[in-house]
C-alpha cells in the first residue's frame, strides 16, 4: 500500500466524525464533491471501502474504525506540533473573547476550561451580547475575537465556520398535548414561546415556520423572552413550545424535565462561527482560537 495522504487522512477523520459529508465539506470549507473525491481516493489507497453509506448519511465500517484512530492520533501529534512553534502564552496575558448568548452559555465555558487545563491559568475576559453586537466590537476593534450563532453576514468581519447547531422544539415532559406534536403544522395551533425581537434564534424560527406553513399560519406569540434560561425554564413550566440549540438543553433533557419533540418535516440547522477582523489573528486571543480549531467540545 502507498503512503497515506495527510490531508486525505485528515478529511476521512472529519467525515467519520461527522457521519455526513455536507456537514465534514463545511467544517472542512470544500465542496461536497472534493470532499468525496478524497474520500474515494483514500479508498483506492487502503484498497478497501472505509465507510458505510446510507441515506442518513455515513458510518465508518470496521476498517474505517481502525483507520480513525490513527487519523485522531495524527490531528493529535499535529496540533502538537504547531502548539510547539507557538509562542508560549503568558500567565499575565489577558484572552478577551465575545460571546453571542447561546455561545458564551454552553460553548465558551468548556473552551476556556480545557485551554487552562492546559496553559494554565490563563486570564479570561468575557463580554456576552446578541450577535450583532459582538459583530460590531470585533468589527470597531473592542474585542479581537468573537464566537457567534446564525447565518451570517459582515462586510467588516471575517467569519470562520466552527460548530454546527441545531434549533430544537421543545416542551415539558408534563405536558401531554404538546408532546403529541409530531409534524410542523401541529404547530400552528401550538403556544408558541419565542426569544425578544432583534434575537438571531427568533429570526430562523420564524423564516422556518414561514416556509413550511405560510406567514399567515405562524401565530403571533403572546411569550416573548430574553434569554436561553428563561425560555427553557417557560417551557419546563408548561407554557408552550419553544425553540432552542440542542446545546442548551443537554441537561433538561437528561433530568426529563423536557423532550425534543420530533418533528419529522421541520429541521433548522446553523452553525457556531468565529468571528475576528482578519483572517489571521495574533496574541493570545490568536492562541486561543488556534487551540480551539484543534479541540472542539463534544457534540451534544
């Protein structure tokens, strides 16, 4: 067998870890095609199929599984590598970092845990607003990086895809009638509970439930709410539906408190974004972006 293909190896690691190859070409930011392309070849390489394909998306055959190990073995030494190359980050050099709502609650935290287990202690500073606003103080210069949700947009930041989220219906487990919804039309005589206007969340639910049931259908919602925590715990009340990231509710669920609820028609995905104002940052924000690239939270 031929010598392996670094970057091969590294897209096949992706690929198996994200089981779809839509989801590894946006973390990878290459086409859908290249990626599969790299994929086939790496096949051809190891003279076997590495993967088990189906219309949910991909799994790594066994094969495959003993070839991920490797390939997280080798991300591994190379993060390593380029760590070591690094300046060292000083104890006394501050990280400031701006967070949108949702990222600054569940993303930020396990971040700057595992970057201090590592540099130690490392000071943080972190400033929390909508996403708008961390766009506009990265873009005036008043934090050097940012971490923002949605679909986005900024002709004075640069904005690098980082994790992949999904917006989730949710209700209490107590309440028998909303856990009978199943389809998105159920939805249009549902409480709906939705985040305060300007609310990046708010904006895709909405432009969601509008495509599917017509801008009519969509209820004018009495329940407005400024944050993840209120919303959530509106919902653990009985209150009504509502829509958050998967990654706030890990807990709730896992105490039964609340339950996604599945709908079968309606999925709203966005993703996690870092935001700085040029493509190459520097310092210790730069450092800790690098090592974030190469340690990302667990998916929930």
């Amino acid at each position: 067998m031929r010598r392996l293909d670094p970057r091969k190896l590294e897209t096949f690691r992706v690929v198996a870890q994200a089981r779809k190859i839509s989801t590894a070409a946006k973390l990878l930011h290459l086409s859908q095609p290249a990626v599969t392309a790299q994929i086939r070849a790496l096949e051809e390489e190891c003279g076997r199929a590495l993967l088990v394909r189906s219309s949910k998306g991909v799994t790594p055959n066994d094969w495959g599984l003993r070839l991920l190990d490797t390939a997280k073995q080798v991300h591994a030494l190379l993060g390593e590598v380029e760590g070591a190359f690094q300046d060292e980050p000083g104890v006394g050099e501050e990280v400031v970092l701006g967070a949108s709502m949702t990222t600054a609650s569940y993303v930020a935290p396990p971040l700057v845990a595992g970057y201090r287990a590592v540099h130690g202690r490392v000071p943080f500073r972190l400033q929390v607003a909508n996403t708008a606003r961390v766009l506009e103080w990265v873009a005036d210069g008043k934090v050097p990086l940012g971490i923002v949700e949605g679909r986005l947009r900024s002709p004075r930041v640069h904005l690098e895809r980082y994790l992949e989220d999904e917006l989730v219906a949710v209700a209490a487990a107590s309440a028998r009638d909303l856990l009978r919804i199943s389809r998105a039309a159920d939805l249009a005589s549902a409480p709906l509970l939705l985040r305060e206007p300007g609310s990046n969340t708010r904006a895709v639910v909405e432009e969601a439930l509008a495509g599917v049931l017509g801008a009519r259908s969509v209820r004018r919602s009495e329940l407005l709410f400024g944050s993840n925590q209120s919303i959530k715990m509106a919902a653990v009340a009985g209150l009504g539906v509502a829509f958050v990231s998967r990654w706030s509710v890990q807990l709730e669920v896992a105490a039964g408190t609340l339950r996604i609820l599945p709908l079968r028609d309606l999925r709203l995905t966005r993703s996690f974004s870092w935001a700085t104002a040029s493509p190459r940052l520097q310092g210790a924000a730069g450092r800790f972006q690098a090592w974030s690239r190469q340690h990302p939270p667990p998916r929930p």
